[in-house]
C-alpha cells in the first residue's frame, strides 16, 4: 500500500512478504498556521538526589523526524553550560503537544546546577523551542545526617 497525504509531506510505505507487514518510518509534520513552537511548561525538576536529576518540558509539537532527541545543556556556570544530557525519543504526529524527560548522571552532591533544555530533530537539526537557564541543588551526600 502506497499512501501520501497532500496537507503534511508524510509518506507510508507498506509491503506484505509471507504474512508480515513492514513500515517505513514516517516523518511528523507540525500543525500548520500555528505559532512557532514554544516551550509551554517550564522545565520542572521531577526528582533530585546526590547525584541524579530528571528533568521534564512540554512543548508544542515540533514536528520533523518522528525521532528527537531532548538535551539538557548544564553546568555549575549559567554562562558556561559546557555538560549535556540526552534522551532519545519519538514525537506522536497525532498529539498536538510533546513532554520530554531527561536524566542527569553523575552530579556531585550539595551542588548548585544551572541548565536550559531544548529538542532537537534525530538529524540534529534543532527545535526552535530553548528554555531560559534555570536552577536546582542536588540533595547533600549522607541527607540522613544532613537532617540532624
């Protein structure tokens, strides 16, 4: 089956061999009209430890590849944001908006942290969304007897 949809250039390709069905991948296609795209919830830290952070933003559907990836730009410096965390993930052309979640690794404890997130196509092609830089602080080392 052959199928193109003339309003978004995406294009499905699908073969029948001995009872399976193989897809191409599709690429998304952004709402048309609509205002460039923005980060619409600020970016929250969901869960801090010593040395762990998840971090999560929604944005408007930006459209591209089906795959993105979600970076983290950070660092100890809100000038100088020179460590970077990714996740890997798919945007649903369907969905009208897009949340994504990334984790930080290896921070060090008791540790002030400034970051700023954005998106970026799998061909690393950048979102048009960039958050402001903004902040959090990693649990103390021992927070058992950091309560004391």
């Amino acid at each position: 089956m052959f199928r193109v949809n003339t309003s978004c250039p995406t294009i499905v390709i699908s073969t029948v061999v001995l009872g399976l069905l193989f897809a191409q991948p599709r690429f998304a296609c952004a709402i048309q009209g609509s205002s460039p795209v923005q980060v619409i919830a600020s970016p929250t830290v969901e869960s801090i430890s010593d040395t762990l952070a998840f971090v999560s933003w929604t944005t408007q559907n930006p459209g591209g590849t089906i795959l993105h990836n979600a970076v983290v730009r950070y660092g100890k410096d809100p000038n100088h944001l020179d460590l970077t965390a990714e996740s890997p993930t798919r945007i649903n052309p369907s969905h009208s908006q897009m949340t994504f979640r990334v984790r930080m690794h290896n921070l060090k404890p008791a540790t002030t942290y400034y970051y700023k997130v954005y998106s970026e196509q799998a061909n690393g092609v950048s979102d048009p969304a960039t958050s402001v830089v903004n902040q959090f602080t990693t649990q103390p080392d021992n927070r058992m007897s950091a309560k004391k």
